[in-house]
C-alpha cells in the first residue's frame, strides 16, 4: 500500500526575536565570499568554506551514498588499526608517529612519480637512534601515517569507483569495504611485525620495511585515482608505472641499506642477507598483481544500471534515496515514499519496433538499427532500453516516404500544397521544431499514416557525423547510431486521470478520451539509418532552410527516385508498444521550518532516466543530494534550522510527461496553493561547463541574481558565476540596466505543474555551453545510450567543477526563500516583465486590432496600474524598519509577494489547455513574445477566422485586462 505522502502538520512554535539557528546562505554553499564586496540583497555575510568534495558532485547519486559508506566502515577500520597495534606499541607512542607531515607525503608523490629525481639513498635506523621523525625528510617513522591512511583511502577511493561507475549496490559495496578491511588487517600485522623487530634486534636496525610501505601505499591512491580519471587504459599505465618506480626504490634501498651492517656501518652482503632481500623482492612484486585483482574483481561483479521510470534500477534509487534521506546523522527530519499508479508506455523486448524498407515483392531490403553501436560497455547493459516512441499507439503501417522538416503544421502544409496528397504516405522529419507528440499528431490531419523521427547532424552535431574521428567516442558529438527517446504527447501527468492523483480511488477515463496523444505509429532511428532513407528520396527538391546535416541533396518524395536501390520499394514502420498502469514513486524528504513551519520552499528533481541518464538527470540528482546532505547534518547536529519548511522532492516518471511531480500537485492542490512560497527545480544540472542557464518567474530574478554574485565561477575565483554570465547572455533591462538574461518557463520539466497549474514562483537552475561555439539544440548524447559517466566526466563536465557551481548558486538560493526574513523577491520585476509584453503587443498587434475596433487603452491602463502597485508595496516594505518588532505586518508583506503569482492565475482562460492557467506565460503556437492568448487568437483571426475569431482576440484582450487588475489589487495597501 502507497504510503501517505502528505506533510505531518509540525507542533506549534512560538519563538520571539530572529531564528536563533538562521544561517546565511553563504556561510555553506561560498568559499570565496570574503574576498568579495557586498552585494545588494537582504543581506550579507563574511562566508566560509563549506568543504564539498568535487568527488560529491557525480553523475550517479549512488557515489554519494559510496562516499557516505566508505566512511563508516573506514571508522571501523581505524579502531581495529588502533587495537591491533596497541598489542605491540603504546597508544601514546603511535600518536607521534602517525601525525600528519603534508610536505613529507607530497614529496614521496612526486618522488613516486619521478623515481630518478631522489638524490639522497642514506636511509636506515641506528640502535642508537630514537625512532622519531626526522626534518630531513628520509624515510623514517611518518612513513608509518602513509600506509595507515592508505588502507582507509583504498576504501574511500573504492566506493567513490562503485558510485561513479554507476556499479552500485549496498550488498556489493559491503563486500568490497569488507574485503578491504581484510587487506588492512594483514598489512597492519605485517607492519607491526617490521615495527617489533626494528625495536627488538639490533641486526635488523637497518631494515627500511617501513619506507617500502609507504611507497606502495601511496602507488595504490595513484593507479586508483588514475582509473577513476582516464579509465582502463589510465589504470595500466599507472600500475605499470608505480610498480616499476616501487621496484626502483627497492633495488636501489635494498643493495645500499638492507644488507645487514656491521657495528661499524660497513657491509656485509652475506647469503642470509641476500636470501632475504630476494624475498622481499619478490613479495613487492605480487603485492600490485595482487591490489589489481582484488580492484578489478569487485568491480566486475558490479552492473551499470539504467534507470527508467518502474523498472529494478528506479526502485533501488527510490531505497537509495529514502536510506540517504533517513539517515541519523546527515538525514532529514522526514523522509516518506509517495505512490501512484500511472499509465506508461513501453517497448516489447521479444518484439522489437523498427523501420524497414519493403520492395514491391514483399521483401525487406533495410531495415534499421534495434540497438545503439557500442563504444563503450555502457551500451551493452541488457537494461538499456531499445529506442522507442513512448506512448505512440502500436501498428503497422506501410507507405510512400515524404520528407516534412520538423513535422509542424506549417511543415506538413507546405508539403501537402507541394505533393497534393499526403495520404498514406509515411513522414520522416527531425527533432526540433515542435513538441515531439504534435509531429504524429499535426501529421494524421493530413493523412499521414506513419512517422519516422530522427536527430539531424545540423542541428545537434554542428555538421559533424563521422564516428571514425568526430563524434563520440572522439567528441561529445552524437555518433551516427544514436537515437533520442522521448514521450510522444502533448499534455503532462497522468492521462487517464488530469487534475486527480493517479490513486486507487480515482476514476479513470477511456483511452478514447485522452487527447494529445500522437494517432498514429511513430518510431525513431539514428541519422545513420536516416541518411539511407533521405539520400534516397526522389522528387522535387526540398527548400533550402529543410535541408540538414546528412551529405546529400534533401528531396520531398513522395518515395525513392528510379536508380536507386529502394526504387518502387515502400517504408514500413512497426511499432509493438504497450502501455500499462505501473507503480511509480516519488521520495518526498522534509526539513521542518523553526518559526514559519506552514510556508514550503520546495527543491525538486526527477530520478528517472530513458537509459544510464548520467546528465539527465543524475547529475541534478546528485547535487539535491549533496546539498539535502550538507543541510540535514546542520539539523541533525543541531547547528541550524530553516525559518520555513524546506522539501526535497525526488520526482519519478518524469521522462514519460513529468508525472511524479505532477500528480503531487494534484494531491496537495489547496495545501501546496495556500502555503509554498517558491520552487527550485534543478533536472539536468550540467548541459556542459560555459555558463549559467537560468529560468523563471520573474519574481524570482532577483534572489537568483544575488545568489550568483556570491559563487566564483569555475576556473574564475576573481570572476562570479553572475559576472560569467552576464558576458555570455545578457539583456538591458529599463529598471537595472544590462543584465544577465533569464528566460521564461515553459513545460520541459517538472516545475510545470507548480507554476503553471498552482501559480507558484518557479525557477530551473543549470549550467550549459556556449551557444557561441555550437548551435546545438541541447547536448548531442541527451536521451540516448551514450548519456554516460564517461561521457559526463569527458566532455560536458571534467572535474565536475560545474556540478558543485550549480550546487553552490541553487543551495544559496534555497537558503534564501528558507531563511530570510522578507521573502526575496521584487515585485517591480515583475511589472517590468509585463510591460515589455504589453510593449511586443502594441508593437505587432496594434494595427490589426484598430481595423476591428478592438481597443488596448484598458489594458494599458492595467498595466500602470501594476507597476505603481509593485513600487507602492516596495515603498511599505521600505518603511518597515525592525523587522523584529512587527512579525504581522512582515507575514503581511511576505503574503503579498508569495500570491502575486497566483493572482495571473485563470482557471477558463484556456479551456482547451490541460493545466494551463498562468494567463502571462502560458503555452502558445503564435512565434510573437507576447501573452500568450491574445497572440495565439490575432494568429488564428489572422488567417481567416471571420468575426468569431475577432470576438475572441477580444475575449482574450478582456482576460488579461481582468487579471492584471486583479494582480494590481493583490499588492496593494491591505485594507
């Protein structure tokens, strides 16, 4: 039974004065505040360093939990280091030696590296020397510190391996800390036993056992590090490397300092001394053959698992996440499993779908790809899905070829006009353009029975096909047989059940009822596959803007010209898919506020992913949890509390229409309406490492802006992520000047919902490429078998330096919503944002509206309206003085701010729109940035709607006239 997944209304508190556990924002998520001037915002404090290994920021959250794990068995393994040696040495002796020498280990690096730069072989222990350590660095006592944390660094290092390479579960994990504590007790042993006989036989004073276990140990955190950077190939090179460089140390220590010597330093290379330096030899030998298996075994036992909605990779990140949220000592104050039942759509592995070409005689002579090209293991996992079309109905269909662009309605049209008759025929066209369920769907009304859809190299590679040198495995160019997934529909959540959580008590329509839906089959394939269908087409030339990236001239059909070798052949596209009603989970995880626990500040990411999804969305995945991890070790530790309520949401299903988040909106519609302050939504945190992407509700631009004034950009310390960003995109704003520039919200994730159907102030954090250097619609691997840590960590983020950016600027904005005592938003914003839609308006729709008598005076009157209302409240807040002393008027104030975004909203503005109620940003087909009704309804009279279409440009006019007074009225002095 699904577990409940509302909030536990916390105990009333009465707490006086200011949060006494409020901490600023940038005390944990900047490291270089204090170098940095003040900045314009509520407030501002000197920061600290808040400490966040990069290794924290991968593409798998599993790596978080690893690191967490590793560190507790670790904790074990130094009490029984401490234990086993306390049998032979006083705890208060070993204190000395095992004291941290930075210089001393950094110099044993770079002489592991560089064998040949040691200069000074006088090594050894005297019988009448005190075993201490001494100041010219030769090996000595704190060698001892080396191999001691080596054995807990092997098992940091091994469970950081487990959770990048995405190879993870807890039981292997355990296997592999506990192996790895075997390894630590023999070599404790041993070490102790060196360390005793040094102590007690003076004929073995010179016998440098320790300095060799300190290079070997340290060889270990190199060949392991080197794996995890650059792979198979770093880890040979670097195991090869260190064990020569080992055995170099040895021969040259061994031949001048083993041998035994006499009383008076002189050696003597006898057979016994011979015969023992032969045995350690030979044991330093095995030891790296040794480490290599013992690495290399554990992992192979492990799996890359991809993670698609309902499937055994989902459920164990569900566990993941509720183990991680659930923790003692770095978990959150709640964390439950909330569960619906959905309607999905899937592929038949027995049947796979595909596309094929059929001569006239029944024979298929092509047919495409059912499986993406391996380059890497990675797209060998027997969970990697076959590329499909989500949703689309299953059959089989078979007709002409035609060739229709991006598939949108002015596509389909020119093609129809071209042609005369598309009916029967089957479409190919490209990603991009239009939503992917509209291509089937704009399709079908021109009677297209079929469609086949693919990547082009022009828009996603730059041009770039050849995977011989220029994609992937080379670039992070998508390879030629690389095929985006996707959900093909046009509504989001649940489609048997709109505007009702997908319960056990629901009622749920027909499948006949749904809408948005594509009619017909629809299949995509990879621009290899594509470039054999399109290069074979004949008929007339297509216009020169639907041409791409293939190598070839592209042709409209319909079907194949007469010397090709598909000449008279037909296209068929069998589709099997099946769609089922299936358990998905959200993890929902809570943070009670202190002194305002019924406001919400909501952080939300989606968990599932079409393959291994190590981009989308792990990598928003695992910085929620780093951040979650940082700020409930503050809870927990009684440091620090939110004044609101902070909830974590980790979303399923998103990647088949956003439908874990949406059916929680739906369950807590009046609850999540009347009390959530903001959403922070963070789905793909790194598209690649240039700069920040950032969008949203105008209300939210400023906490934005003055979250990344206080972040450093990567590789800039002396540059912000606001400044970084301002030089890449940028906009000049009539209130502040030239700025960066947020874009607005649309429906490609999961804040859909929250903004759009609950009229929350919402915003998408990411960090993203250059549009300068590439004119990719999104990266080239997205939604495909080659979304991949090795991906990630090659060419969109090396170092994961972006990662931990993106988590700094979101946990600073969240800090901010939850924290400060006026809530951070400019109202002025917002009616600045109108303005210059009112502005695009009068600009393109002023002349057609006067011919039919249809006047924007009201309108603009509205609009001034809204922009004195947002300075009048600007000007009260101005005057509130001390907070502290007028907790009322300040919930007031924070109470206007929050519904402001609510008042645009209208629930019949657009009858014919699921969810869609935000009457300035809502979806739209026109091209002009203006609102959205009023645009789509001058489009549609435009082409030849009579006075009924006019009537309703001037319903629409009326609408956002309404609602802008009615936003007005909401800022307004409260009477």
């Amino acid at each position: 039974m699904a577990q409940h997944g509302g909030f536990r209304q916390p105990p009333k508190q009465r707490v006086r004065g200011p949060n006494p556990h409020a901490v600023d924002p940038n005390q944990l998520f900047d490291d270089t505040s204090a170098s940095q001037p003040p900045q314009a915002s509520s407030y501002t404090v000197q920061g600290i360093d808040m400490g966040l290994p990069i290794n924290n920021f991968l593409s798998e959250p599993v790596a978080n939990v690893a690191m967490a794990y590793g560190t507790t068995i670790a904790a074990q393994g130094k009490d029984i280091v401490h234990k086993e040696l306390n049998r032979f040495v006083s705890v208060n002796k070993l204190k000395y030696f095992f004291t941290v020498d930075t210089r001393y280990v950094t110099k044993k690096l770079a002489l592991l590296l560089f064998p040949y730069t040691h200069q000074n072989w006088e090594l050894g222990y005297r019988a009448d020397s005190r075993l201490t350590p001494r100041e010219d660095f030769h090996a000595n006592a704190p060698d001892l510190y080396i191999p001691t944390m080596a054995f807990i660094t092997y098992i940091l290092l091994t469970g950081v391996a487990l959770g990048i390479q995405q190879r993870f579960s807890p039981e292997v994990l355990g296997l592999c800390a506990s192996t790895a504590l075997v390894w630590v007790i023999i070599e404790v042993l041993a070490l102790v036993l060196a360390l005793y006989l040094i102590s007690v036989h003076t004929d073995l004073t010179t016998f440098d056992l320790i300095a060799y276990s300190g290079y070997k140990y340290v060889g270990i955190i190199i060949t392991i590090l080197s794996g995890l950077l650059f792979g198979r190939d770093g880890y040979y090179v670097a195991l090869a490397w260190t064990s020569c460089a080992i055995m170099f140390f040895l021969v040259r220590s061994l031949k001048m300092k083993v041998l035994s010597c006499s009383s008076d330093g002189v050696t003597s290379h006898s057979s016994r001394n011979r015969l023992r330096m032969y045995v350690t030899l030979a044991v330093a030998a095995f030891q790296p053959l040794v480490i290599y298996w013992l690495t290399v075994h554990l992992i192979r036992e492990l799996s890359k698992k991809p993670h698609m909605a309902t499937t055994q990779g989902d459920h164990d990140l569900v566990k993941l996440m509720l183990e991680r949220w659930q923790n003692k000592e770095t978990g959150l104050d709640e964390a439950k499993k909330v569960t619906y039942n959905v309607m999905l759509s899937f592929p038949q592995k027995d049947k796979p779908n595909r596309v094929a070409v059929v001569a006239p005689n029944g024979t298929e002579i092509f047919k495409s790809r059912i499986k993406e090209l391996n380059y890497t293991k990675d797209q060998l996992d027997p969970d990697v899905v076959q590329p499909f079309a989500a949703f689309a109905p299953a059959g089989i269909v078979k007709g002409k070829l035609v060739y229709a662009n991006y598939g949108t309605v002015e596509d389909y049209d020119y093609l129809n006009q071209t042609l005369t008759d598309l009916n029967d025929t089957v479409a190919i066209v490209k990603y991009g353009g239009t939503g992917r369920g509209d291509k089937g769907i704009n399709g079908a009304k021109y009677g297209v029975i079929g469609v086949i859809v693919y990547t082009d190299p022009a828009d996603i590679n730059d041009g770039k096909s050849s995977d011989t040198n220029e994609t992937y495995p080379h670039s992070w160019y998508l390879p030629p047989s690389g095929v985006e997934r996707g959900s093909y529909k046009s509504n989001f959540g649940d489609q048997l059940t709109p505007y009702y959580p997908a319960k056990d008590y629901t009622f749920r329509q027909p499948q006949s009822d749904i809408r948005g839906l594509s009619p017909i089959p629809a299949q995509p394939i990879g621009f290899e596959d594509a470039r054999r269908l399109i290069c074979e087409l004949g008929g007339v030339d297509a216009p020169a803007a639907w041409q791409g990236g293939l190598g070839c001239k592209y042709r409209l059909g319909p079907g194949f010209h007469n010397v090709s070798s598909f000449g008279g052949s037909d296209v068929q596209v069998s589709v099997f898919n099946k769609r089922e009603i299936k358990p998905s989970d959200n993890v929902i995880g809570i943070i009670r506020g202190s002194m305002e626990p019924d406001r919400y500040v909501i952080y939300g990411n989606h968990r599932d992913s079409w393959v291994h999804g190590a981009i989308d969305p792990s990598s928003g995945t695992a910085v929620m949890l780093e951040i979650s991890r940082v700020l409930g070790k503050m809870v927990k530790e009684g440091k620090w509390r939110p004044r609101r309520s902070i909830i974590f949401g980790s979303w399923g299903a998103e990647e088949f229409g956003l439908i874990g988040s949406t059916e929680w909106t739906e369950e807590f519609y009046n609850k999540l309406t009347e009390r959530t302050v903001g959403y922070i939504n963070v789905d793909i945190a790194v598209f690649a490492n240039a700069t920040l992407r950032a969008s949203g509700s105008p209300a939210v631009q400023r906490v934005v802006f003055d979250a990344a004034r206080q972040v450093p950009a990567p590789g800039h310390q002396d540059l912000s992520v606001y400044d970084n960003w301002m030089k890449h995109s940028n906009r000049t704003s009539p209130l502040h000047g030239v700025i960066p520039n947020m874009g607005s919200l649309g429906a490609g994730s999961d804040y859909a919902s929250f903004f759009h159907y609950l009229g929350i102030s919402s915003m998408d954090i990411a960090y993203t490429y250059d549009k300068a250097k590439t004119k990719a619609r999104i990266y080239p691997a997205y939604h495909t078998a080659y979304d991949t840590f090795d991906y990630a960590s090659r060419f969109i983020d090396p170092g994961f330096t972006s990662h931990q950016t993106v988590g700094r600027t979101a946990g600073n904005v969240l800090l901010r919503l939850a924290d400060s005592p006026l809530l951070p938003f400019n109202p002025s914003d917002y009616a600045e944002a109108v303005q210059l839609l009112y502005n695009t308006a009068e600009e393109e729709f002023a002349t057609g509206l006067v011919k039919h008598n249809i006047s924007l005076e009201h309108l603009q009157s509205a609009v001034t309206r809204l922009r004195d209302a947002a300075g009048g409240l600007n000007a009260r807040i101005s005057e509130l003085g001390d907070q502290r002393e007028c907790p009322l008027k300040l919930r007031m104030f924070n109470d206007q701010l929050m519904l402001l975004e609510r008042s645009f909203l209208n629930p019949i503005a657009f009858p014919d729109k699921l969810y869609y109620r935000h009457v300035l940003y809502a979806s739209k087909d026109s091209a002009v940035r203006s609102f959205p009704g009023l645009a789509d309804a001058y489009l549609r009279a435009e082409g030849g709607g009579g006075a009924a279409a006019w009537d309703h440009v001037r319903k629409h006019v009326a609408t956002i006239t309404y609602t802008l007074e009615s936003a007005a009225s909401t800022l307004e002095a409260v009477i």
